[in-house]
C-alpha cells in the first residue's frame, strides 16, 4: 500500500513538473516581428512577393513549435513605397513591441529606418534594399544586410563582362534615386577597370510612364548594351516598351534586378533574351534549397521567386538570431548573429561582424523558354571568394 501511495506521488510530482515546464514554455516573451512593406505605390509587385516569403516563414516556425519555445507574431504595414511612410510604420510598430523589423524594398526607405533604430530600440533585417551604404556609411549595430548588396552584385558583373561580353560601349538607365544612381556608379567603375567605355548615363525619375524619349536616346547613342537599374511598375513599363521600339533587339540588355519573375510574367514575352543578375534560382543545389521547394510545392504547386526567397530568408535570419541568442531583446539578437555561420537556402553563409552583410554566392542568367514558360535560368555562378568584397572601410560598428 505504502508502495502504491509513494509511486502515485512520484506521478504526480512528474505531471506536476510536466505542466509547469509546459506553462513555462507558453509564457516565454513571444517573437514579434514588424513587418514594413510596400502594398502600395511603385514597389507594390516586389512587396507583395516578399510578404509572401516572410509569412511562409513565420508559419513554418511555428508549425515546428516556435523558437526556442516562442510562438511568432507580426504586425503587417504598408510603407507605401516612401521613405516616409516606411519610417512611420516601423515607429509605430517599434513603440508597441514589434521591434524585429523586416520587409522594405527601396534602399531610401531601409537608409530612413537605420537612422532610428536605437531610438526605437529595433533590430533591422534588410532583405531586398541593395544600396552599399546599408554596409557602408550609414551602417548600424541593429542593421543587418540578408541580401546581396550593389557591390556584390557588380562584383561578378566585371569577371562576367570580361569573359563574356564582347561589347565594349554601354550606355545606362537607372531611376533617380539613391538604389539607381549607386548601381549607375557601380556598373561605371567596372566598365572603367576592364577598358571599356559608359557613353551614356540617363536617369528617369521614379514614377516615369512614357519611356520613349529615354529608349530613343538609347538606340541613337553609340552603346552596344544598356545597362538597366529601374524598379517596379518603372520596370515594367520600360520592358514592354524596350521590346515595342525595337530596343531589345539592337542592343543586348543586361539589368541588376530586371529579370525578376513578377517582371517576367507582366511583359509577356518582352524579356525573352535579357542578361542581369539572378539573386537566386531554383536550381540551386543544396539541402536547404531542396527541403525548401519541397515545402513550398506543397503549399503553392509552383516553385518560389526571388523575392518571395529574399523575404523569407529575411525572417529566417531574425530567427536563427533569436535561437543562438535565446533573447527577443534587439541587441542580444545582433550580438548572436554578428560573426555567425547561419545555415541558407544558397548553404552556410557568414554574417560578417564588421559590417552585418550575409556572404552567399551570386549569378547571372538570362530569360529563357523552360517546358514553354520564360523565366529566368542561372548561367554564371560565382562563390563568396568573387562575389563578396572586403567590407567598407566607411562602416564603423
């Protein structure tokens, strides 16, 4: 009897511990993400692909359990493709907990939240923002740069020109912002160190519809091939007319964020042909990539885009953070990513402590018909050892 009663209170004590870890658990801070992202104005394509890629993330966390046993939240706002609206939204989510933001697309919008975030006490993910400055001048201990930045992405554009392009006048269009201006001055500098010559630089301002007297410069100057820099509806509206006024066949066009899908699939056969730099691809060969098709076949029977991934892996860095920290607190997150190898869909990527960039490798591709679809296809792969430069002597963490 005394036998019985001792294990029936060793039972008890063991359900006892069973729920209070249990409770414990359910009442660890959560996770609580702001993301900032276009639903309006010119960058509303990439925006709503990225949301896509985050959302996909923040289910797929807590459908394992969470991180580190906290559940994920997120508040959604619209920056409404302006530095302005972007830094109001990220404010507003800051003040009210949701301090782990995630989501712009214009380097302007990134570059007006980095200047607040100590204030706020926020942690930054930027994930599809390219400019240098982000891991250059306007760096900042709660900023970390997920994607590749401008000077990656023309870090393999030279080695690619020079084996490749046997063009030697370009001409440029870029938007007059700070994304298109730093690309323009970007792709000059690496035409300059091979021998080759820009003739023409010319920079719309964003919003432009009407992009003949642009594509008639083009086509009278004495370029071979244009470099493109343009963004959302910008983007669009200059595929379609590049292809109508004849552009895309007399010059070869090589864009830095042109033959994106949400492009592709808007001009109908208007990109067929172009070269620019591919971020990402489906191809890609690794296990992370792999289990990460599978998964989202399974949600969305098709593969996923490249900004549908940036947005993801923009999620996936704040977590793997958030693990290695076991801290929902801004700076104990950036103390436990700054340096660390974090497991990507393009394989272990460093997050270098001098200035917060994750290194991954980079490609170029071009627009190709795939069992009768376009879409972009990987041609030129380049490692980190090409693709990532030394970190800018202008970030001081």
């Amino acid at each position: 009897m005394n036998m019985q009663k001792a294990r029936k209170a060793l039972l008890a004590l063991a359900l006892s511990a069973a729920w209070l870890g249990l409770a414990q658990a359910q009442a660890r801070d959560p996770v609580q993400i702001g993301i900032v992202t276009s639903q309006s104005g010119g960058f509303t394509a990439q925006g709503e692909d990225s949301l896509r890629g985050m959302q996909f993330a923040i289910e797929e966390a807590n459908a394992s359990g969470g991180v580190a046993g906290r559940q994920v939240r997120f508040q959604l706002g619209d920056d409404e493709s302006t530095p302005e609206g972007g830094r109001r939204v990220a404010e507003k989510f800051a003040r009210s907990g949701y301090n782990l933001l995630v989501g712009p697309i214009s380097s302007a919008i990134t570059l007006a939240l980095a200047q607040n975030l100590q204030r706020w006490d926020a942690l930054y993910v930027s994930t599809l923002s390219k400019s240098d400055r982000i891991t250059g001048d306007s760096c900042n201990p709660r900023m970390f740069q997920a994607n590749h930045s401008d000077a990656m992405d023309l870090a393999i554009v030279q080695p690619w020109l020079k084996d490749n392009a046997k063009e030697t006048r370009f001409a440029i269009i870029a938007n007059d912002y700070v994304w298109g201006r730093d690309s323009a001055e970007s792709f000059t500098r690496a035409a300059d160190k091979l021998g080759k010559k820009v003739e023409l630089a010319i920079f719309p301002p964003m919003g432009t519809k009407d992009f003949a007297p642009y594509i008639a410069q083009l086509k009278a100057s004495g370029a071979e091939a244009v470099w493109v820099a343009l963004v959302g509806r910008d983007l669009i509206a200059f595929a379609k007319q590049a292809a109508e006024f004849g552009l895309t066949k007399s010059k070869r066009i090589i864009g830095h964020a042109y033959i994106m899908s949400f492009v592709i699939k808007a001009t109908d056969n208007a990109t067929e042909g172009v070269w620019g730099v591919m971020n990402y691809g489906p191809e890609i060969d690794t296990p992370r990539n792999k289990a990460f098709i599978a998964s989202w076949r399974k949600k969305f029977s098709r593969d996923p885009n490249e900004n549908e991934v940036a947005g993801y892996n923009g999620v996936q860095l704040i977590l793997q953070g958030l693990q290695n920290a076991d801290s929902v607190k801004p700076m104990d997150i950036s103390k436990a990513l700054a340096g660390q190898t974090v497991d990507t869909v393009w394989g272990p990527a460093k997050v270098r402590a001098e200035d917060h960039q994750l290194v991954k490798a980079n490609y170029i591709g071009r627009v190709k018909r795939v069992n009768g679809q376009l879409r972009a296809v990987i041609e030129s792969s380049f490692d980190t050892a090409v693709a990532a430069l030394a970190p800018s002597a202008a970030c001081k963490l």
